[in-house]
C-alpha cells in the first residue's frame, strides 16, 4: 500500500507474500534442512476476536479519561491540553516501537480521552448539544464503514489508496497553513480559512467536510485490511494492540474533525 494508518508499520501486517513465494522456491535440498531444524516454540498468534477484546477496552480507557478530562475543565482548565501533548508523544512511541506494548496502548488511550473529553466540554459550552451529534455521527461512519468491509462490498486497493495519498498530504497541507495564518494573525476568523472563505455563500470548512469524512472512512478501511493481514500472517498475539491503536487514531481524529465541521455549521 501507497499509504497506510502508521499504525501499521511493523512487518508483521505487511510480511506473508514475500515468504509464501520464498517456500515455493526453495530447493529440495533447503526443504530437508529445514525439516531437520529443532522446532521453535510456538508462539500464538493474534486473531480477531482478540483484536475486538483489546480495541474494546483500549476505548473503555478513553472513555474513561474523556470523563475526567470533561469533569475537570473547569477546576484544571490547562489538564486536556497537557493531556493532549502527553498523547501525541505516546503516539509518536507506540508508532515507532518495534514490539507491541498494551501498558502504552492503555496509556495513549488515557490520555487522548482526557485530550477528547476536555475538548468537548470546550465545545459543547459553545456549541450546546454538538457533542452528542458529533458522537452519534462518529459511530454512524465507524458502523456503515465496517458493515461494508466485512460484507466484501468495499476494500483497500492500490488505485484508491493513491488518491488517498494525494488527498491526505494535501488536506495536511492546507491544515498547517490554516494553523499557520491563525498564529500570526493574518486571519482573524475563529476557524481561519474555513470559515473566512466562502464557495458560493458555504464556508470552505462545509465544502471540505464531506471529502474529510470520505478520507476517514477509507482510513478505516486501510486499519482493517492491515489487521486482517496481521491474522492471515499468524503475527503475534501481542500485535493484537497494534490494531486496537491503529483504530484509535483514525476513530479520534474523525470525532474531532466532525466536532469542528458541526461547530462550522452552527456559526
């Protein structure tokens, strides 16, 4: 794949092809060596039922943490930004961690709900009932996207996940330079370039919004196909935590970008 959830980045969602071939290559002579090698002991592998058990109570801690980070924004107003910080670097290190940890896992999830949680709270003093919109729209494309994989009526393939790509770093892109115009104050609108411009009367955060969704709902496409692999490949048990935080990141980032698309829409 082109572009993948980095997530993903261990061999093990990845490997499988490559070995198949290799032992069909393989001489007569390579075939009764190996036969003649002590066995390994057999380590389990990860399945999906595991993979549903960890992503469950990976999101049980988020929720958890989403309630302190609610209760607590008003008596410690800076703890979800603090939080926030906390869960991007732990990202960062589940991200490059070769092996697999559940105590990081659980640790991220923790802190991105504390992150989530305050955030919301912000929002929903703004925005009165946009949470639990943003909520129920969440679950809807998480809902509809799996129901079409698992069904065989929508998969990963390489023509779409290049259109991804180019989607991707461009709307990263545009995020950035957004960011960038509201810091040094060359935009004074609350949502900088997506409300400030308009496409025939629509603020350009609405004309995006639908290309946003799209985007998140084929990420989550790419998260399932690669822990799909991850059980045809027989990986570790332990990679079952790999896919449980796969599905975090893009599950997070859609409810946050659907929180600021309905806060748009209010506007």
């Amino acid at each position: 794949m082109a572009m993948n959830n980095p997530a993903f980045r261990n061999e093990a969602f990845t490997t499988g092809q490559g070995q198949l071939a290799a032992a069909q290559n393989a001489s007569a002579q390579d075939l009764h060596e190996m036969y003649n090698r002590p066995s390994a002991p057999v380590e389990e592998p990860m399945t999906m039922e595991d993979t549903i058990a960890k992503s469950s109570v990976a999101f049980g801690v988020l929720l958890v943490g989403a309630a302190v980070g609610w209760l607590t924004v008003d008596t410690i107003p800076f703890l979800w930004i603090g939080a926030g910080i906390v869960g991007f670097v732990l990202a960062l290190v589940n991200i490059f961690k070769k092996q697999p940890s559940g105590g990081l896992v659980l640790a991220y999830s923790a802190a991105q709900g504390v992150f989530v949680g305050g955030i919301s709270a912000f929002y929903e003093a703004m925005y009165p009932g946009i949470v639990a919109q943003a909520v129920i729209a969440t679950l809807a494309v998480v809902g509809v996207t799996l129901a079409l994989f698992a069904s065989g009526k929508i998969r990963a393939s390489k023509r779409a996940t290049k259109v991804f790509l180019v989607a991707m770093i461009g709307y990263v892109l545009f995020s950035l330079i957004n960011v960038g115009l509201m810091i040094f104050g060359v935009s004074d609108d609350p949502w900088g370039l997506r409300s400030g411009v308009e496409i025939f009367g629509i603020p350009l955060g609405l004309v995006l919004a639908p290309l946003i969704v799209i985007m998140a709902g084929y990420s989550l496409v790419l998260d399932f196909d690669f822990i799909q692999r991850g059980v045809r490949n027989r990986a570790p048990k332990a990679f079952a935590w790999s896919g449980a935080f796969g599905i975090m990141v893009t599950v997070i980032w859609l409810y946050l970008e659907l929180l600021r698309i309905f806060a748009i829409a209010r506007d």
